[in-house]
C-alpha cells in the first residue's frame, strides 16, 4: 500500500500549526495572569498608601483643631471675634469625625483647605497681640497709674519672673499620669496571667493603664510610648513589629509599642499589646510609660 506524500505533508503542516496555537495561547495566558497579579499588586500598594494618607490627615486635623482651640479661648478672653475660627473648627471636627476612609482627590483637596488656615492663624495672632494692647491701654486709663519709666521696667521684670515661675508650676500640674498599671501574659488560648510569668504562657505581653484626671492639662494630641526593660536594663524592641524610637531629654530612646491618642481628660483606659516572637530570659522586667517626653508611669514584672 502506497503513502501519498502530500497528504503526509499536510497533515505534518496541520499539526505544526495546531502546536504553535497551543504555545501562542500558553504565552498569552502567562502574560494574562502576570498583569493581573501587577495591577492587584498596584491596587494593594495604592489602598496601604491611601490608608496611611488618612491617619497623617487626620493628626493634621487634630493638630490645627488643637491650634484654633488656642486661639478661640485667648481671643474669647479679650472679647474679640471667635465666630470664623469656631466654623472652621466645627468644619474639622465634622470631617475628622467622618466613618469613612477619604479619597485621593478628597484628601489632596483638605490638605489645601489645613495650609491655608495657617494665614488665618497668623491673622488671629496678630488680631490677639492688637487686643492684649488695647486691654492694657483701658486698664492703664481705668485705674489712672502714672509710673516713671524706670518703675515700669522693674514691674516687668518681675512680672516676667513671676509670669515664669507660675508657668512652671503650672507645666508641672500638667503633666499626666499613669495610673491602675497592670501587667499581664496571654496565652496562646487567650487566656490572661498577672504576677509571675513563665515563656509558655507568654504568647504576647498586655499593658493596660488608665490616664488619671488632670483638668489643668490642655486637651489634645498625645503620643505615648510604652518601653519593655529586660532584665540587662535594655528596652526590648522590633521594628518590625511596630516599636521605634522616641525623643527623651535631648537623646533618641526606643519604644516597645506606641499609641497616638486624643486626650480628653476622661480618664481613658489604654491598652497595648506586644508579641515578641522569641523566649523572654527569666528575670526581672520593668514597663516605663512616657508622654511628652517625661515618665508618667512604671511597673515590674517576672518572667520565671
């Protein structure tokens, strides 16, 4: 039985090209999953970034709601105008307090609104140093004092120096504190453990304090750091795991965890969470509690 050859032929040329389909259709679809995974990618990358745009404008807002609150409570003071600078702080409040996370344009878009209060600040400034000297003026007239200049430059002096001392009695009155400092392991379960520790039940490491009352101290932003001193007199930190470092008497100190917090002297409980991913050596550990660059708070522990 005779092959035909050109039949042969053709059925060689038809299954060539059938392989090579195969192939264009295996690259296409490699080149297909490759740009999906690029744009999910890109998209993860956009909403983390969207997300951390939103927590600093939202500690833009409270920074400039906290500048105005300054400013209204001078001005109200020396009987000036307060309405403009609470609309605007009313406006922020509303936006800082929205459910929802901004987007770009959104956010873009109050940032320019936050830099250009800044000029209202200084006009109001300028407004309140305008309304200190008219209020010294009518004083002066009111109570008709005829000092020599010499007697005027000794009044402020020691106005100054007594101005000075109370400001630093006052700084010190304001200072928080730390108080109801509990420490505590957490198992693997969930379970918690106060008092003597031992590595098997410290899955993670809970810090739990509350804010004592404090009326003299300013209502606003805080940041409050939590340090975890092993047993050498060394913090315990992983910047991986969120710790850092943090300003404390001119030098750069590291912190275990870290809150940024709205105070608002309601005696707020705080709690903090630190998963080491490691043993803990056994001996005696000690959590320090800074705002502000000073020490609000202290406790011991033991890892058995």
């Amino acid at each position: 039985m005779e092959t035909n050859p050109q039949k042969v032929k053709r059925s060689d040329n038809g299954k060539n090209i059938l392989i090579i389909v195969l192939i264009i259709l295996v690259i296409i679809s490699g080149i297909k999953l490759y740009t999906d995974h690029l744009d999910k990618t890109r998209k993860s990358e956009e909403i983390l970034i969207l997300s951390e745009d939103n927590n600093e404008l939202n500690r833009r807002i409270d920074s400039m709601t906290y500048q105005l609150d300054l400013r209204i409570n001078e001005i109200n003071k020396l009987g000036g105008d307060i309405a403009s600078l609470e609309e605007i702080r009313n406006q922020l409040t509303a936006e800082r307090n929205l459910d929802r996370k901004r987007s770009a344009e959104e956010i873009t878009a109050l940032n320019r609104r936050i830099a250009s209060y800044t000029s209202t600040l200084q006009e109001k400034d300028e407004e309140i140093i305008r309304l200190r000297e008219v209020n010294q003026q009518l004083f002066a007239e009111n109570e008709n004092l005829k000092t020599t200049q010499a007697e005027i430059q000794d009044e402020v002096v020691q106005l100054n120096i007594t101005k000075q001392e109370l400001q630093e009695k006052v700084n010190i009155a304001a200072r928080l504190k730390a108080e109801n400092i509990t420490v505590a392991a957490v198992n693997a379960r969930g379970r918690e453990r106060e008092d003597g520790f031992r590595n098997r039940q410290l899955e993670r490491l809970k810090v739990t304090f509350n804010l004592a009352d404090n009326k003299v101290a300013i209502h606003g932003p805080r940041d409050v750091y939590v340090q975890i001193i092993a047993p050498n007199n060394q913090p315990i930190f992983d910047v991986a795991r969120g710790s850092g470092t943090f300003s404390l008497d001119g030098r750069e100190e590291f912190f275990t965890v870290h809150q940024d917090i709205l105070f608002d002297n309601s005696q707020q409980e705080l709690t903090y969470f630190y998963e080491k991913g490691s043993k803990y050596v056994t001996g005696i550990y000690e959590v320090r509690i800074y705002v502000d660059g000073y020490q609000i708070g202290t406790k011991s522990f033991e890892v058995k």
